[in-house]
C-alpha cells in the first residue's frame, strides 16, 4: 500500500482528481469549512434525509456535479478527536468495501474548522485502513480478497505536511506489527506451533540488522531450571520453545525495556480440560506472544534509540498420560515450589519463569502480556485490557501509551490482601486463588516472581480477539506497547540531553 501526503488547499478539495474522496465531516454544521460544491452535495444529502448527522453515519455518492472525485464518501465525525476520527474513518472505509469497488486511489480530508493533531490523524488512518484490508488467507485461500486499493492520500495543508509525514511513517510500522500479530494468532494451532513461532522470529531477525534472536530448546530450559514452564509443556508432543528476541536501539549499558508475551498456541486447559464449545478460539491464547513479535516488527522498522529484550515462553496445554496434574507441585526458575490446582491456569506458569529470566537483563522496567484470565473479560470486558502494577509511574506511562494509540488499559488493583488467596498447604504458593477477584490474584501470582525490577502486567484475554461473525485477532496490544517504548525512548533522550 502507497501512503502519500498531499498539501492542498480546503478550496481545493472539489478539484483534486481521484477514484475516491473520502470526506469526514463534523456533525455540527457551523463547523464545515468545504468549497462550494461539496457544501452543496452535503447540504443536499442531508436535506434530502439520504445522510444523517451522527457520529457512525456515512454515505457514498457517485460520480457528483461539480467535484472532480468519481466517488464521494461522506462519513460523520464526532470531533477532530483521534478517536472520533478513527470512528469515522472505520465507517467510510467499510462503505467504500462495498460501494466502491472501482477505488484504486483513496484520498482521505477532514471538513471541519476544528484542527486535527496532523500527526496522530494520519497515524489513525494508515491502521484503519490497513485493519480494513486485512484478509486472512494462510488456510483459507478461497477468500475474499482485499479490496484494490494500492494508494492512500492524505490531503492536508502546507504546514500540515511534516506532521503527517511523521504519522504516515509511525502508522506503517505499527500496522505492519498489528497485521503481523493478527496472522500469526488467527493461524490454526496446527499452523502455528512453538516450532513455527521460533521460526517467524528468526525470519524477523534475518530481516532486521538491529534484531537478534535466539531460541531455546527443552534442554537449555532444563538446565535452567525452568520446572514450573515445562510442567505446562510436558502434555504434548510439541516440543517447548523459548524465544529471546533483542532489539539494540542504543548503547549496551542502557538497561533494556523487557516484553514478556504468553506464547500458549493452544491451550485445552491440560487436564482441568475446558468445556468443548469454542474451545477452537483457545488457539488465540498466544496473543501476548503475537503482540512481542508484532511490536518488534515495528520497533525494528522506526529505530527507536532504546535497548528491548523480548521473552516468548511457548508450548502447546494439552491432556495426555504426561500431563501435569492438580495437585502436583512443581519447583520454578527461581525456586519456589507452586501446587498447581488447576491445569487450566498454565499461563502463569509459564509466565513466572520468564520473569525470572528477565532478571538477567538488570532491565529498566517490564511488561508481561498474556491472555491470562476469563476473570478480565467479566471485569472489563473487550474494551479496555487489564493494567496490573505497583509502579505508579510505569502504570501512568502505559495508560497514556495506550490512548495515544487508541489502544487502552484500564488500571485494575494490585493489593497485598489479594495475596492470601494463593497460600498452599503442599508448597509456598497455589497457582490459583478464590473465583472472586481472579484476575488479581493472576497478577498476584506473577508480581511474586517481579522483586527484582519494575514490572506491569497486561492482561489482554477480553481484547486480543473477537468472537462471533467477527471472529478474529485484533493484533491488540501492538500498539499500545509501541507508543510506550517510543515515549520510553524520548524520555532517555531528554535524560542524556540534560
């Protein structure tokens, strides 16, 4: 896809030639600044009762009087507010899927005197439209494919120009990271093993300078120690693998972010087996996994000056005559011994033994991500992602992460009373609590493993897919992690300038 920005003045916009204009409007009327003719097609659609002046609607017009554009899509806009205009931009496009098969060349403009953040619209509109285009096709190659559409104009003024410049070239990356998560968690669990996962991250470091990677086998995690991660892994006849992925953005003695990502590419639950009925959507259960490699897709193509390790525990949770069992205890990395109550709580487990690992790192802060607990999705639904942490300024640096990419977190509690729920008669911790208040006794469980550095945890099970006739990955939370190590980047900048 070819992103261009292009300066052109409001006056213009009747005369600039191309399949489509797409045209976001704001629902206040006083607030439109367009030249004469698109004023009156407006004007006219909206009299005539054929568009209606809330934020969701939109309407296609083809070929209209006096405006050089085949095609025009109007689509309303609550506000000039990035998330009002991804809202409008999400509308129009799925009406130019249908309307507009014809559109080669999209050119995108905003209608209202209300001034866009140059650089965050163009951010927004490159995602969307990359979200719009996105078919998966790895074992489905009957479906449809995308939409023809091979370059995307933004139209802005002069000054706007640098401004979306920056914003075209950030949403690149971070969309090329988002498709990246979203394939590799939609791909069926017999395409997407731990082998295969390994192998897409060695197919990245091959591909970037800056990115290396390393892959750990069941002999290296056994000689390390890692007895809570192989309990989970020793169900199947897939072998385990643990990625290492490092992107050197700046000098070795800048200590690194760490990104920690769930990497269970199915998960049966083991032998506390879950029930049958979509139990095919536990293949999404390395969506923590998806987002790392999808994160650093995008760090490895902006460059970022800041060191970020990336750690991908992944195996497959299945029953079988060597499968762990409740009851059993097992000794992790760091050796505390966990009885393990409930099979079906494996992410932990596996979790806690790379945030052991990370210590090796002495990193600047982490950030685990996993699909952790269907506790989230009853708490916050598939709306915000669930933000666990003690630190009160890494919590506040990915909240605000998280709404510069449209991608939020909403802060959940991290008190030490939760902690009791986890006492175990049999060894020092259970790996499960009480049913009430799951979620934060799964964050519980990870914080005793984090003493050694500054940590957050994202719980991500209500926002990393989608069910139902949409059913799918979101490639959620690429984004949000993104905007959090670049602003970790500008923040090390503004430290080593003064």
């Amino acid at each position: 896809m070819d992103f261009e920005v292009l300066s052109i003045a409001s006056g213009a916009l009747s005369d600039h030639v191309t399949d489509t204009l797409l045209l976001l409007v704001p629902a206040d009327q006083a607030r439109w600044t367009l030249p004469q003719a698109l004023q009156a097609e407006l004007r006219q659609a909206v009299d005539a009762g054929d568009l209606s002046l809330k934020t969701g609607q939109s309407l296609c017009l083809h070929r209209p009087a006096g405006i050089a554009a085949q095609r025009l899509v109007l689509s309303v806009a609550a506000s000039a507010q990035a998330q009002a205009q991804q809202a409008a931009f999400a509308v129009g496009l799925a009406l130019i899927k249908t309307s507009g098969p014809g559109t080669r060349t999209l050119s995108v403009a905003w209608g209202g005197d209300e001034p866009v953040v140059a650089s965050a619209w163009a951010e927004t509109l490159v995602k969307a439209v990359s979200a719009a285009v996105y078919v998966y096709r790895h074992t489905k190659p009957s479906a449809t494919p995308a939409p023809r559409l091979t370059r995307v104009e933004l139209l802005g003024s002069a000054a706007q120009v640098s401004e979306l410049q920056t914003g075209v070239r950030q949403g690149k990356a971070i969309a090329a990271g988002i498709e990246l998560a979203r394939e590799w968690a939609n791909r069926p669990g017999n395409h997407a093993t731990p082998t295969h996962l390994a192998e897409q991250a060695i197919a990245l470091g091959q591909a970037f300078k800056k990115l290396k990677v390393e892959v750990l086998d069941t002999e290296a995690l056994a000689e390390l120690g890692m007895g809570s991660f192989l309990a989970v892994a020793q169900g199947s006849d897939q072998p385990p693998k643990f990625i290492v992925l490092n992107y050197q953005g700046s000098t070795k003695k800048v200590a690194p972010l760490v990104l920690v990502g769930k990497g269970v590419t199915f998960d049966s639950g083991g032998i506390s087996i879950k029930p049958s009925a979509e139990m095919d959507e536990m293949k999404f259960d390395m969506g923590g996994a998806a987002s790392v490699l999808g994160t650093f897709r995008a760090l490895a193509e902006l460059q970022p000056k800041i060191n970020v390790v990336g750690l991908i525990p992944a195996c497959e949770n299945l029953p079988s005559g060597r499968a762990v069992k409740p009851g059993d205890v097992v000794t992790s990395m760091s050796g505390t011994t966990i009885e393990i109550l409930n099979t079906d709580a494996e992410g932990r487990l596996i979790l806690c033994d790379a945030l052991t690992y990370a210590e090796r790192f002495k990193p600047a802060a982490v950030v685990d991500i996993a699909t952790l607990t269907g506790a989230c999705v009853i708490a916050l639904g598939h709306h915000h992602s669930g933000l666990f942490s003690a630190d009160e300024a890494l919590a506040t640096a990915l909240q605000s992460a998280g709404e510069s990419a449209l991608d939020t977190a909403w802060r959940m509690p991290l008190d030490e009373v939760y902690d009791d729920g986890l006492k175990s008669n049999f060894a020092d911790i259970a790996n499960v609590g009480p049913r009430a208040g799951g979620s934060i006794t799964a964050a519980m469980f990870l914080k005793r493993f984090t003493g050694a550095y500054r940590w957050a945890h994202l719980d991500i099970a209500g926002t990393a897919w989608k069910s139902g006739a949409a059913k799918g990955a979101t490639g959620r939370p690429v984004g949000l992690l993104t905007h959090f190590v670049l602003a970790e980047a500008q923040a090390l900048a503004a430290r080593k300038s003064t």
